[in-house]
C-alpha cells in the first residue's frame, strides 16, 4: 500500500508538471479510437519541426551551461543607474533575447537572475518586473520564426518565406514593444541608485576553453538557423548537431525538453487523425472562416498557443491571423503561454513570495494589453 501511494503520488507529480502533455496525450489516444492505427501516421508528423527545436535546445542548452547569457546579462546590468534604470534594461534584454533563444529560454535565464537582484536590492518592484519580463518574452518571441515554438511549427507547417513571415509579425511586435516601454517610462520613477560588482565565472567552463567553446556553439547556431531558412536539410542539421553533442559535451542531452517534443508528437497525432474524419473537417473548416483570429486567441486562453497553433491550422489556410492570433493570445490568462508558468513558478519559490498578488498583477497586465493589442489588430486584418 506504501509503495502504491508513492507510486501514485509520483505520477500525479509528474502529470501536474507535464499537464500539457498529459492533455495532447489524451487527446492522441482518443483520436485513435476514431482512425485505426496504419502506417499513416507518422505521415502527421512534421520530422522538421521536431528536429530543428531538438537542435535548438542542444546549442541553448550549450550556451547556458558557458555562461554565456548570465556573462552578456551581467555586462548590461553594471550599466544600471537607478532601480527604474535596471528593470528597464532587464526587460529589455528579454524581448531581445528572446527573439534568438525562445521565449522559455530568455525566462528561465532572466527570472532567477532578477529574483537575486532584487533580493540583493531588497526593492518592492520584483513583482511588478517579472510580470513585465514575461509580457516582454511573450511578444519579442513572436518576431522570428525561432523566437517560440508555434512560430517555427507554423513557418513550417505553411511553408513560409522570411519576408512574409516578417511582414505579418513586424507590425505586431513594434506596437509591443511601443505599449512595453510606454508602460515601464510611465511608471514610478526610482531614484535609488543601484551599484554590482562586475565579477563572473563562465559557467563551469575553464576560461581558457571559452573561446573555443564560444566559437563552436555559435557555429551550431548558425547551422540551425541556416536549416530554418530551407538552405540546408533537417537531417544534416540533426546529425551534425548530435554527432558534435555526443563528441563534446554529451550531457547537454539531458537538458532537452523532451516533454515538448512528445507533446508536439501527440498533437501532430490528435489533429492529423481529425483531418482525416471529413465530417470533423468540413466542420472546421467552415467555423473557422471568418474567425481565425479570434478563435486562435481564445483557444489559446484555454489550452495554450502552441497546442492551438497545432489544431487550428490543419484546418485553414488564414496563416496570417493564426499567426498573429495565437502570439497575441499567448497573453491573458497563465495557460495561455507556457512561458509564464516558468515565471509563476520561479517566483512563487522565491524567498516571500506572494503568489496571490503576482497572479492579480500578471491578469491585470496581461488582460489589459491583451484587450488592447486584439482590437488594434482586429481591425487591422479584416
């Protein structure tokens, strides 16, 4: 009985972590009870997809593991003057870095770090700056096709070129990052100053390798990038990058999300198998017209974007306004982008957290410019 009450108990740790992949499981398990199991299954899944972000998260996780990003955020916040200054440049750096290394990337790197700053500091702004890093990964990430997850499936799944790709998402972002700033210049001015010792260690790298290592992560990145432009074969890019993985540092392995990966895999399942149901299709399909936009952003409150990004598209060609939908929907509630439970769930550790108080200030943002950015491009896309 002891044993089957840990046992239970460890599943339901584990479902409660990987919620989402517990509901695409479902949802994969549910569809193949409608479509037998054949060999067209693994026609649903897009390998490229799944290949580049396997890739990707290879060479973050390298990166991470030099210090890289701690070292370049580090290097800009010994600018910081006041403590208004410093949540500035903080959310700043994130809209920035999360366009190259994902929206989670940028959070995991900067939230921690903040958290420890304002520890240090002891200021009253911490909650106030993670919300605002959070809504700043969020929407710098929709700027590039690697910058998020829904962006690289939907770039692919559509077979998108960089410069429609950009001409849908530009517009978007520059009036983000316009209500962003507006809202951090508006705010409370802090006079206090704040001082920090330019002193790092990269990683646990030794020095003398860091150039070396430096070069090597950023030849993987760049051939990671070139593949997402379609000059170079996914299974080269894959290769390359896990044959260098395995020579160089084969722990990096572990750091892989898998738990994305599986949950991409189920979905590519639940609405292939949908799309093969011409009943459920149709169905769809007319609903959809018209409303993309708007369904895009509210399944996103639900089930997440990325998921959303998933099962709308095998139902619509409209890439534009699912595109723009499920990034802008990746605000609102906390579901709706993974990428702010990363935030919640870092903070809520912290030493005197107030969950409550972050979860009222996060809705109050989040709805706020939500509301503000649906009905700005509204009536842009129709």
């Amino acid at each position: 009985m002891f044993r089957r009450g840990i046992s239970l108990s460890k599943i339901v740790s584990l479902i409660k972590k990987e919620a989402v992949l517990f509901i695409a499981a479902l949802f994969a398990l549910f569809s193949m009870f409608l479509v037998p199991l054949g060999v067209q299954y693994f026609s649903y899944i897009d390998y490229p997809v799944l290949g580049i972000l396997f890739c990707l998260m290879l060479v973050v996780a390298g990166l991470r593991k030099l210090g890289v990003f701690d070292f370049l955020s580090l290097k800009l916040l010994t600018r910081a003057k006041s403590v208004k200054h410093l949540y500035i440049l903080l959310i700043n750096c994130v809209f920035v870095f999360s366009m190259f290394v994902t929206n989670d990337v940028a959070l995991i790197v900067f939230v921690p770090l903040t958290i420890g700053i304002f520890d240090f500091i002891g200021h009253k702004k911490l909650i106030f700056t993670i919300v605002m890093e959070t809504l700043a990964a969020n929407l710098g990430s929709m700027l590039t096709p690697i910058g998020n997850p829904q962006n690289l499936y939907i770039y692919s799944f559509y077979n998108l070129d960089i410069p429609a790709f950009f001409g849908y998402v530009l517009p978007v972002g520059l009036v983000s990052y316009v209500v962003i700033m507006a809202i951090l210049l508006l705010s409370r001015n802090e006079n206090r100053g704040v001082k920090f010792e330019n002193k790092f260690k990269m990683g646990t790298i030794k020095l003398d390798n860091v150039k070396k290592l430096l070069l090597y992560y950023a030849g993987l990145f760049i051939l990671c990038i070139v593949t997402v432009l379609r000059v170079l074969d996914y299974r080269i890019c894959v290769l390359v990058v896990l044959a260098a993985t395995l020579i160089v540092d084969r722990e990096l392995l572990k750091k892989v999300d898998y738990g994305l990966l599986l949950t991409f895999t189920c979905f590519f399942i639940f609405v292939g198998n949908l799309g093969r149901i011409d009943a459920v299709k149709d169905t769809l399909s007319l609903f959809l017209e018209g409303r993309v936009f708007i369904v895009s952003i509210l399944s996103s409150q639900i089930i997440s974007n990325v998921p959303a990004a998933m099962m709308i598209s095998d139902f619509t060609r409209d890439v534009r306004n699912l595109l723009l939908g499920v990034n802008i929907g990746g605000l609102g509630t906390p579901v709706a982008s993974l990428a702010s439970l990363i935030s919640f769930r870092f903070y809520s550790r912290s030493k005197n957290s107030a969950s409550g108080k972050f979860l009222a200030v996060f809705s109050v943002y989040n709805i706020a410019i939500l509301l503000l950015l649906s009905v700005i491009f509204y009536f842009a896309v129709f």
